[in-house]
C-alpha cells in the first residue's frame, strides 16, 4: 500500500516530466541533427521497449536529466495523444492525473511529513515551472520546525538485489519509484532515491554509524540555499524547533529510546550558512543549547560521525561555533559582576565546539597506544588532622576526567596533530573577557552548578591557563600554610610555613639534594609550600630573585657535561639522558622536583630537552616520531631503512641487535628481540625492527634515569590541573619560556621610577641603544635584569620591568632586581657612555650586580 505523501508527490508533479522523459525515449524529439543521448531522435541512440523507457523515465527524471524541445518538423505533424508513442503504446500511469488535470490543479502537498532527496526536488521543480515557492517555503517549515518529522527525513535505504529488479512490474507506480532508485545506483546515477520509511527498509549502520543519508542532505541544501525565501523558512523553523527538542532531550531522555534522535543534528549542522547573522542572532543560540543537553553517548557519536567527514566539513563547523562565541561576546558586556560563565550562549556554543575538537583529534594522527605506566597512589583510610580539623583538601583529589574522552577513549595528549590546528580552536574574544579567579573556583568547588572554561581547555590560550595554575599554585600553598599551623597549635611545634632551602654557592647541589630529599621523605606535602631560598653569607630576603639564581645555578651544575647525567647534541643544542650515567636516581630525581618547583614558583627555567621529554611526562611513550628532534641522525638512518627499495637484508646485512657507546666510549650491544643477532631485518619486519630501536632508545635505555625524573616532578605536580589543563608544547612553554622576544612589547609596558618617565633623554637613549644590541647581547640583558634570558608566557610585554633612576651621572654600572625585574639605571651624560656602561654590566653580571 502506497502511503499518502507518495501518491500526492505522484500526481502532483512527477506525471508531467515522467510523461515528457518517456515520450522522448519513444517518439525523440523529431529533430534528425540531435544529439542527447536520452531521446530517440539521437543517431547513437539504442530503441528500448515500453517498459524499459518506463523504468528509464523515472531515472531521467531522478538525474534532472536533459530535457529536448520539440522540433518544428514533429510540432506541424499529427499529434498523438499525449500519453502515446510512436507505436501506439501508452505506459500504464494509472494513478497519474492527466496533464490537463495538473495544469489546471494547483496542488499543496498537505500529506507531506517528513522529506526525502526526491521529495525535495520534486516539489522543486513544481515550483519553479510556476515560479511560486510558497509551497516549498511551507513544507521545509513545517518538516524542520517538527523533531519526529525530521528524524524521519533523508533516510539512508537498504539496497535492493537483482532478483528484485528484474521482477519489476511496470504498472505498479510505487515500485516504479522505490526501484528505479535502485536501477539508477547500479546505472551511476547522481543519486539513490531515499525511501520513505514506510515504504522500504532503512539501511543496517553499526553503533557509530547514523541513518541519515549525509549526501543527500547536502545536495539538498545546495538547491536550497540559493533561495533567500527558503533561507528564511529554515531559520524560522530552527528557532521552533529547538526549544522542544532541548526539553525532549531534558527531561523525557528521547535519546537513550531513540538513537536517531542525533539525525536532528547531523541534518541541521550540514547547512553550509549557520555562520551567517541571521542564525546567529536566533536560531544558533537555541540550537547550542538544545545541543548542549545531548547525553556523553550522544555527543562521543556525533564527534565520531563528525571525524569522518574530511576537513571542510569539520573546519566549517568548528568556525560556526567560534563565530557564535566571538558575535555574543562583542554583543555584550562582561565584568566581575556579569561574567561571561553565566552567559548561556557562549556556555552551550563551547560545549558544542568540545564535540568539533575532538572530532578534529579522531580525524588527526592518533597514537592511543604507547603509554607510560602511571605510577598509582596509595589511598590511606587514615583521617589526617585538617580532615579531623574541618579543613577542606581539594587538593587531595587529582585532575579531573573529561567525561567526554573518557566515552570516546581518547585523550588531547593522543593526538601528534590534530585535522585543525590546536590554536583555530582557542577563542581570543573570550580570553579577554574571562575573570580568571572567578573561573577557578568554579573549577575546583563549584563544577557541578557552575561552568568553568577550564572544563574546555582547548578553548583558552597558555596565558589564561596560566593564571587558573597560579591560583591553583598559590592556593595550594596557602592552604599548606594554613594546615601548617594548625599542625603546630596542635603539636606545639614552631611553625614552618614556606619551603626554606639553605645552600651554599660551591655546593649547591650537594646541599639542595640533602634538603630536598629529606622532605620527599619526610614529608612531601612541603614541596607544595612557597620556596625560600637563602645563599649561606649572603644577606637578603627572596622575593623571586634568589631562587631564580638558585634554578639557575642548579641547572648549570647538572646540565654540565663533565658530571655525565645528559648527554648534548651539538646540532640539536638539545640535552637526552644519558643511559651509562653513574650518578644515582636522587640526582634525577632533584632534576624533576627543580622543573615541578619551577612551574609551582612561577619561575622560567633555561632547560633544553626535545619534545619527547614533555610527551613522557605527560604519560605518552615515546616513539618513532619523536626522533626528529631527540635523535635526527637516527631518525634519517632508520628512514633510509624504511624506504629503501631493494632487498633490505641482502644489501644492508643489519639484525636485531644494536650497539651504541658508554660513557668511557666502550661498545655496548641490546638485542631488540631475542636471540637479535640472528633475526635479520627484512624487507617484511623493517618497520618492527624501527619501531623497537626506537622504543629502546627513548624508553628502554632510559627507563631508570627517567622514571627518577618523572617522581622528582610528580612530587610536586601530582595534585595540579596540569596534566588536564596543557598539552605538552604549552608545558614546555610553562618551564623554558618562550624563545620568541619582542623588546618593542618590553618597551610598550616598562613604567618608570625615581624621576624617570618615558619622555626622558636617558630613557630614550636606553632604548634606542637596546634595539641596537644584537641578539646574544639582548639575551644577556633580559638574564641581567629577570634573571632568565627568556619571555615568560604571553611574551615580553607581559614581563612589567622597571627602570628606576640611581642617582645622578657616575662611573658606577647599572644594577638590578632580579626578584622585581627592576634595573637601577645613573642619569649617565650621554648616549656612548651609557652604553658602555650597560655592556659592561651584562657582561660581567653572574653573581654580582643582580640582587
């Protein structure tokens, strides 16, 4: 039984060009010189029966096929009637009105629910032979403003065999249309006819796959969109709507009884103009919101659907949601009283774009395999004093989980590199409008009835990330302070609320491993407390500088190559640890607390390792990729390996073990496998054999030396957001700095003290004598004044030095506060003698001049 929307589709429109098509594969357009391939006047073209031309009509009419004007010869001859070919056949269209009934009948389609492709163009075509579109406008309304009505549209259709087509029966109309869909796939025809779901079986999809046809949506839209009136039905039917499915979805979990429940989504995201202002006044709003209330099942489904749709689709998507956060916020004001968290649009935009992000991470070069071993924490059921005490730990719990990766069983740490990069997903008109403090208490105590940004990391920048792990770091350690005290009325012992160390100069290492180690045993949660730093025979109080000499010192000491604890590649200008050092793990493990305590000071390290190093610490193994900037010469050998065309085993004569030098320079061999020396590598297992030199050489070789490493710097990162909250690039930019210095930034936010101002010739002569200094002399200037010849996140301009008058014209040198990043600038008389004067300071600066 053929439902009702078919048979009114039927007489509607489809009688009047099915007939042309079919009188044209019969009779030919009369013309003797025509050459389209479809009408039997063609020279080329093969005569077929009725009910071949029946089946051919109908593909004709699906492909919106060319049509041939009558010609003159066949216009003057007698006329057939209408419905008749040349040889006196009619094709049996029982349930067709004739045309003189269509013409004559203005037909409104009121049966139409839910649309398929050929729906679509069939009222379309109706409508442009009366160049009215009223009819379109209302059923594209009154389908995408209706849930059930959309979900039912453009559904994929079960293919259908052979047998099937051959038992065609030209007289039944339904089937016509149902098979001559079929018969036009195998044919190559632009498109499948989607059955209506009543008429013919939906296609079997697997639990990541969906019902909806997704090209046939599109070639939809790109018919549609063309037409402003249409347009407007769409956003108008959008904005309907979406309130209701936000409650469906809300309230009666429509989803978890309907899977297809998602095609909403799919189909309403396929539009190619929701960036437009019309929808981003209106309808985008609501839809984000509607969105926002999918389930994590859902939303882990519609990201892998996503995945799959190549990089225009997916950036297309990413760039709708980036556009409806940057419009809201532009619209409207935010402050410490209005914060942008509490706006409702943003909030449920960057909830969506959390779905586009990791379906740029599906899509991208995953590696979800090698992972490090996580070292697991011991849970004491032991009531602590501030538990016993009333003191809240929130520390005590560690990262949270994304809900979302944990469904999809990724992570952002996964992903080498991403469809889109990293940095398209972070949205500046957002970074300046967020209020940081305000974001990380809802962050840390108040996630379940207030939106944090820092639940959606990939939306912020490593500036603003920065500020939430200073809160984090600063909190924490006023909360160390605080359960310190408590301890100490408790106990009645003396109060000990920073992390103090004691060193000397010519044993600074010796005596901070003495120290640190202690504590690390003793009582870790120290290393969580405010470091003090202080130089035996040297007065002064820390407030930032001393400990950054400390680091500093610290780092030279190990990094040395004379203690052998890392080895320096001179074309790299990287550091690697080295797997024949001698030294014990604490020292490994003191190298791992200084970076952890860096990050948790906010201090700004000169440390050189590759990026495999973060990668690690971050839990990532590291791998044949990593080589390209760990070991380049290995990479570019094993790379010939990979590629060479001949026979790898004859030729190159290598097996499975390898050999490398110790520290004396004595060779070592390591079979890859056992029983290496008598495995060749062969054209077939070369790429075992690459991938197993490589594990041996980032992890294996230095499993020992890292894995000390990595419990120094989880002494003191553990209970941080920082794993969640950055990838492994921006925690290298949190330790080192950035390389990149624009002293023009620098220059544009000094403020000036003592007597000087911008406008003074001793200010501009400074300046101008800075950016004439070449880049190692700029570089020791910044290590001069900062104590780091690096930027901190967000650049120089983020630094805030201050220039400070010392005095009147003199032969002293310039001095500075490293802890203030302040120079203590003499009026000098003119511009050479000052910048003699300055050079000679930065030259001779270690140890004296910096304070």
């Amino acid at each position: 039984m053929i439902s009702s929307e078919l048979s009114s589709l039927t007489k509607a429109a489809a009688k009047h060009l099915i007939e042309r098509y079919f009188r044209q594969l019969t009779e030919g357009c009369g013309n003797g010189n025509c050459t389209n391939e479809f009408c039997a006047s063609c020279c080329d073209f093969q005569p077929v029966d009725s009910n071949s031309a029946a089946v051919k009509a109908l593909e004709l009419f699906k492909i919106n096929a060319k049509l041939c004007d009558p010609h003159a010869s066949k216009s003057e001859s007698g006329a057939l009637h209408p419905d008749t070919s040349a040889n006196g056949i009619r094709p049996n269209f029982s349930n067709m009105m004739s045309s003189k009934d269509l013409l004559g009948t203005k037909e409104d389609f009121s049966d139409v629910h839910y649309l398929t492709e050929d729906t679509v163009y069939t009222i379309l075509t109706v409508c442009e032979e009366e160049g009215d579109y009223s009819v379109l406008i209302r059923i594209i309304g009154k389908v995408f403003s209706n849930a059930e009505a959309l979900i039912k549209s453009f559904r994929k259709v079960a293919p259908h065999t052979t047998e099937e087509l051959h038992s065609f029966e030209p007289t039944d109309v339904d089937k016509h249309k149902e098979r001559s869909a079929a018969v036009s796939e195998k044919m190559g025809g632009s498109s499948a006819a989607a059955a209506l779901p009543e008429d013919s079986p939906t296609q079997t999809v697997g639990p990541d796959e969906v019902t909806v046809d997704i090209d046939a949506v599109r070639r939809v839209y790109d018919r549609l969109l063309a037409n402003e009136q249409i347009e407007a039905a769409l956003v108008n039917a959008l904005v309907y709507l979406t309130p209701n499915v936000e409650l469906d979805l809300e309230y009666l979990d429509v989803y978890e009884t309907n899977p297809d429940y998602l095609n909403i989504f799919i189909i309403v995201m396929e539009n190619s103009n929701l960036h437009s202002p019309e929808y981003l006044e209106m309808a985008m709003p609501l839809f984000c919101k509607a969105m926002s209330k999918l389930p994590v099942s859902a939303l882990a489904k519609l990201s892998k659907v996503w995945a799959r749709f190549g990089l225009p689709h997916i950036r297309r998507m990413m760039e709708t949601f980036q556009q409806l956060i940057t419009f809201t916020i532009i619209s409207n004001e935010y402050d410490s009283e209005h914060l942008v968290n509490d706006d409702e649009t943003v909030v449920a935009a960057t909830n969506c774009l959390k779905v586009v992000f990791y379906a740029s991470i599906l899509a991208g070069d995953l590696d979800v395999d090698h992972n490090e071993e996580e070292d697991e924490e011991s849970e004491s059921d032991e009531l602590t004093l501030q538990e016993l005490l009333g003191e809240e730990r929130l520390y005590r719990k560690g990262p949270r989980i994304n809900p979302l990766e944990k469904e999809l069983g990724v992570r952002t740490v996964d992903c080498r590199k991403p469809l889109i990069p990293f940095e398209d997903f972070i949205n500046e008109s957002l970074n300046d409008v967020i209020e940081m403090d305000k974001d990380f208490t809802f962050f840390k105590v108040d996630a379940e009835t207030k939106f944090s940004f820092q639940s959606c990391p990939f939306i912020l920048n490593a500036i603003t990330k920065n500020q939430g792990l200073y809160y984090d770091n600063r909190i924490r350690m006023y909360s160390e302070r605080r359960i310190t005290a408590l301890y100490s009325m408790v106990q009645g012992q003396q109060p000990n609320p920073y992390l103090k160390l004691k060193v000397r100069r010519d044993h600074i290492i010796d005596d901070a491993l003495v120290r640190l180690e202690m504590i690390s045993m003793e009582n870790p949660s120290d290393l969580k407390k405010q470091l003090f730093v202080e130089f035996e025979g040297e007065q002064g109080v820390d407030e930032g500088g001393v400990s950054k000499e400390f680091f500093q010192l610290v780092l030279e000491e190990i990094f040395n190559p004379d203690i052998g604890m890392f080895t320096y590649d001179d074309e790299t200008k990287l550091f690697w640890f080295n797997s024949s050092s001698l030294e014990n793990e604490a020292q490994y493990t003191l190298i791992g607390i200084v970076l952890g305590l860096a990050i948790y000071n906010n201090c700004i390290l000169d440390v050189h390792f590759p990026m495999v190093v973060y990668r690690k610490l971050m839990g990532k193994k590291g791998t044949y990729f990593d080589l390209a900037d760990s070991h380049p010469v290995l990479l570019q050998s094993l790379k010939e390996v990979l590629e060479y065309t001949g026979n790898v085993e004859e030729d190159m004569m290598i097996t499975f073990q390898i050999s490398h030098t110790d520290l004396f320079g004595n060779p070592v061999s390591y079979d890859l496998k056992e029983k290496g020396d008598q495995i060749p590598v062969t054209n077939e297992n070369r790429q075992e054999f690459v991938d197993l030199y490589a594990d041996y050489i980032l992890n294996k070789s230095v499993e020992t030396q890292f894995r000390a490493f990595k419990k120094g710097f989880l002494m003191v990162t553990n209970e941080s957001p920082l794993k969640y909250l950055f990838r492994p690039e921006e925690v290298e930019l949190l330790i080192c700095g950035s390389r990149n210095l624009d002293f023009k930034a620098l220059e544009d936010t000094t403020e000036y003290d003592g007597g000087y101002s911008k406008d003074s010739q001793i200010i501009k002569d400074f300046w101008e004598t800075l950016h004439s200094f070449g880049e190692e002399q700029k570089r020791l200037f910044l290590q001069f004044t900062t104590g780091t010849d690096r930027a901190p996140v967000g650049g120089l301009g983020k630094l805030k030095m201050i220039i400070a008058k010392n005095g009147p014209d003199t032969d002293r040198l310039p001095t500075s506060h490293t802890c203030f990043n302040a120079l203590l600038l003499p009026e000098y008389s003119s511009k050479e003698k000052l910048r003699e004067r300055l050079l000679k300071a930065i030259t001779y600066a270690k140890g004296f001049g910096m304070l």
